[in-house]
C-alpha cells in the first residue's frame, strides 16, 4: 500500500495561486512583436510549472501510470483544446468576416456536442483499460480531422462553415477525452480493486481543479498574445499555424491517456 501523500499547506497552495497568476501575467506582458515576448512567455510558463509542481502530487509532471498520468493528460487536454477555443472568436471575425451570431453558433455547437458526448460518458464511464484507450483514441482522431477541416477554413480552402464543422468535431473529441479522463482523476484506486496510490480525495479535487484550468490560462494566453497582439485584431499569417501546432498538441492526447489507462 502506498504511503498517503500529504495535502498541500494552505501557505503552500498560496505561493502557488501567487506565481500562477504572475506567470500569466509575465506571458501577456510583452506585446508579440517585442524582443522580450519569449523570454517574459517562457518565464511565465516556467513559473506556472513550478507552481503545478506544488499542488500536483508528485509524479504528475512525470507521467506516472495511474492517476497521476492521468492529471496530466486532463491538463494537456484542457490546456490545448481552451487555447483553441480562445481563437475561434476573432480568428472567425476578422479571417473569415463572420457576425458575432455566426461565431456564436460554432462556439455553441462545440459545446453541445461536447456535452451531450460527456454526459453519455459519465452515464457508461470507461472503467477498463482498452474502453478508454478506444474513447481517447477516437478522441484524438476527431482534433485531428476537426483541427484540419478548422484550419482549412481560416486558410480559404474550405468553406466557411468548416469553422462550424471542425469545431464541432472537436467538441465530440472532448466529450469522449475529458469526462473519462476526469473520472480516471477523481476515482480512488481501491474501489477498482486495485492498491491505494497515496492519493487523498482533498489532492485528487484540487489537482482536478488546478488541472482543468490552469493550462487554458497559459498556453490559451499565450497564443491569444502570439495571433491577435493588438486591438487591431488577428495576425492573418499566423493564425493558421498555431491552428496547427495546437490541433497537433490536441491530436496527442492519447499518447498521454495510454499511461493513464
């Protein structure tokens, strides 16, 4: 049995919440086209390593199997797919032209489809191994052919409801990714029949929580700061690329579900 971790100090989870929020701070500091905007990014990002590293049990920012794997899968999910959603909004506006209802519409179907995915999810959760790896594989298929079809629209050579269909690819990608990663997170190990992995329910929910949210704040920071710098609006020229890094990050999701299945 292992032994129970212990629960981070309040001064602890307070040193954390202070060099989260100044990584970033320090990532939208620096406009895209200063020399100092990698430095203060990369900064920033660090801090926000660091301060994971204090609320995380240990092992997380290793991929250790088991639920810690699959903390970090939850954060690289989160991180990647709210990054992109950051840029559905003015990449819709300003590349493809498209009124706030039109815009709204492709965020509003993501979003259903996601929720509607994950509620059937957590109705049949994925309890065994290869049922996850499936629903995370599939998962991973659906970023990818969302994330192209997305970025084939930005770029001209799809039609421009291609944002709609590729976002909402994406969204069923993240009904079937992130609602059995978040029951793998919160599921104690013992009622599976399996040994304790030091993990306390008071961790597991606040790793959870950090987990959800602070990858969005970072990386969808930054990349918001990389495409669309100014009032002025989106940097035509990159947005199709980061597109693409970003639907690669998402598209690699079950690499990480497989340590934590």
């Amino acid at each position: 049995m292992a032994a129970m971790e212990t629960t981070p100090r309040s001064s602890d989870l307070l040193m954390a919440a202070l060099a989260m929020a100044c990584g970033v701070a320090l990532i939208g500091l620096a406009p895209a086209a200063s020399p100092w905007f990698w430095p203060a990014s990369g900064l920033g990002l660090a801090s926000a390593v660091w301060a994971c590293s204090r609320v995380f049990p240990t092992g997380v920012l290793r991929l250790a199997p088991g639920r810690r794997a699959a903390l970090a899968t939850l954060t690289w999910v989160c991180a990647s797919y709210f990054a992109l959603d950051f840029l559905i909004s003015p990449a819709g506006h300003d590349v493809l032209v498209l009124g706030p209802g039109a815009v709204g519409w492709a965020l509003t179907a993501a979003g259903v489809l996601w929720s509607a995915v994950a509620m059937w999810c957590g109705a049949h959760p994925a309890r065994q191994r290869h049922v996850y790896l499936v629903r995370t594989g599939l998962g991973g298929l659906l970023f990818a052919v969302g994330g192209g079809i997305l970025a084939a629209a930005l770029l001209g050579a799809a039609p421009w409801w291609g944002l709609h269909l590729g976002w909402g690819l994406s969204g069923l990608g993240m009904g079937l990714t992130h609602q059995d990663t978040l029951i793998r997170c919160v599921t104690d190990p013992v009622e599976l029949g399996q040994r304790n992995d030091g993990i306390s329910q008071a961790q597991s929910a606040t790793a959870v929580t950090v987990a959800a949210n602070v990858g969005g704040a970072t990386l969808g920071t930054l990349v918001t700061t990389l495409v669309a710098p100014t009032s002025a609006g989106v940097e035509e020229h990159l947005v199709v690329p980061v597109v693409v890094v970003v639907t690669i990050m998402l598209s690699a999701t079950p690499l990480l579900a497989r340590r934590a299945a």
